[in-house]
C-alpha cells in the first residue's frame, strides 16, 4: 500500500472515558491535545489502560502512539468490542516496537465489523520510569490511488538542537536536546485525470482543516510513524504544459513535531 496518511484523531473530551492511573501532572487529557512533547503520564509501569467509547460503532483501521519513554519492549494490545470489555477483537503493533525510536503504529484492519469500545493497554514491567506516551492517535488512515505518483525525501538523520533555558537576570533550568526529521513529499498526477487531482486537493483541505497537521507513514512495509506539520503554506502546484495535458506536481516541506524539553520532572 506504501504511504499512508490520517488526519483526524477520534480520541476527544467526549470519547476518552478513562484510564486505569494518572500522574495529577501530566493527565489523560494530553493524549489528545496535538502536543507530543506534553505527555500523559501513568503511576505505573504495568497494565497501563486508556478505555475509550466512540459513542457509535465506529471503523478505525489505524493507531499510533507517539513520544512515549519505553526504554524496553513492551506488550501492547489494542483490543475492541461491542461493550466495554471489549472483548471481541484484538490487534498487535504492526511491527516490534523499537524502543529507541519514540513512535509506533498499529494498523487493526478491523474487516467489516466496527467497534463502539477500544482500549489500549501497555505494560513494560522493567522499564525505569512510570510509563508515558505524548499523543495516542486512533482513527482511519488514507493513501493514494495509482493515480498519483508518489515521491519522498528524508534528511539524513534527525536534526538536534538546543535552545538555552536562561533568564536575563541569570536564572537557569535545565536544558535538553530536541529533534526534528524532515521530509519532502512530491505528488504528480502521472496520468492527468481530474481524478488525480481532486485526490490531492483533498488531502490537502483535509491536511489543512486539521490545522495543518497530520500522521504520516511513509511506507507501511517499515515501522516508523510521524506525527507531523507542513512548513510550506502555499504555493504548492507547479504545472508542466504538454501538448495534449498538463502534469501537475504538489511539493510539501514536512517537520516531524519536536520531542520537546522536559520543564516539569
């Protein structure tokens, strides 16, 4: 299937019913907030829940989490069903999860039947702090059809960086390197359909009512997940004239959201 993209996170204040521990600080409600480097923190490293209630029977055939601090292999379920027990189906991360890479993905491919009630839970025993994950996106993912002609361009490694956390008058916290990955994505209508275009066109209004941001998976085969912003705000589509059509391309310069600094121990 190769790239695969989602944009809206059914996780809300109205579907996120509970979990089964949370730090006073760092709360349930930073998994939804669109902040990775604001994390939700449990006060265990065990059977770690998040219970949700979609309010219908809903179709999701993708999640992810990201900016977690499993520092070793955890187990992760995500199991659904038709009450809160959710005990009708059950789905693994798509891949082992790499515990020096901070992101990973499940994808359910639920089939035909969909699910009122998900829950996700995580147990990682050994690990040396209670467990955290800075965003945990449930939804439906997209692609492109054959239509378009895909290509994307990583930079070599993440970009580090530091920012001094100093006041004028001296006073001095801590200070953590940060991370960026960056991408450039070109989508080319390969056979000039109005079709083609009108599938970028909605990728890019969905992309963008979505406040610009949105969950990448550059090619479904490998385990990395991006949670991720467009840099370039505009003139995207340059237009190749030939004789009978027109070849359009759309180029987007995409930054992965930063890992963040840690302000609050």
């Amino acid at each position: 299937m190769g790239l695969l993209y989602a944009t809206t996170n059914l996780l809300t204040v109205s579907t996120l019913t509970s979990v089964s521990t949370e730090d006073p600080t760092y709360v349930k409600e930073n998994l939804y907030n669109r902040r990775p480097s604001y994390p939700m923190r449990f006060t265990a490293k065990s059977n770690c829940a998040i219970n949700i209630n979609l309010l219908a029977a809903t179709h999701v055939t993708f999640a992810a989490i990201f900016n977690h601090n499993f520092t070793v292999t955890p187990t992760i379920a995500l199991t659904a069903g038709t009450s809160s027990a959710c005990a009708n189906f059950t789905a693994s991360p798509a891949f082992a999860v790499v515990t020096n890479f901070n992101d990973c993905f499940i994808k359910p491919n639920t089939g035909v039947t969909d699910y009122q009630y998900w829950k996700l839970n995580v147990t990682a025993a050994s690990n040396p702090y209670n467990l955290e994950i800075g965003e945990f996106f449930l939804g439906t993912y997209s692609s492109f059809t054959s239509a378009i002609k895909i290509r994307i361009d990583q930079s070599d490694g993440p970009e580090y960086w530091m920012a001094k956390q100093k006041t004028y008058y001296g006073q001095d916290w801590t200070s953590y390197f940060s991370y960026n990955e960056h991408f450039s994505l070109t989508l080319t209508n390969v056979n000039t359909s109005r079709s083609a275009v009108d599938e970028v066109a909605l990728f890019l209004k969905t992309v963008q009512q979505a406040g610009g941001r949105f969950v990448l998976v550059p090619n479904d085969s490998y385990p990395f997940v991006y949670y991720c912003t467009i840099d370039n705000l505009g003139d995207y589509a340059t237009a190749q004239i030939l004789k009978n059509n027109d070849v359009r391309d759309w180029k987007l310069e995409i930054t992965t959201l930063t890992k963040g600094i840690s302000l609050l121990g």
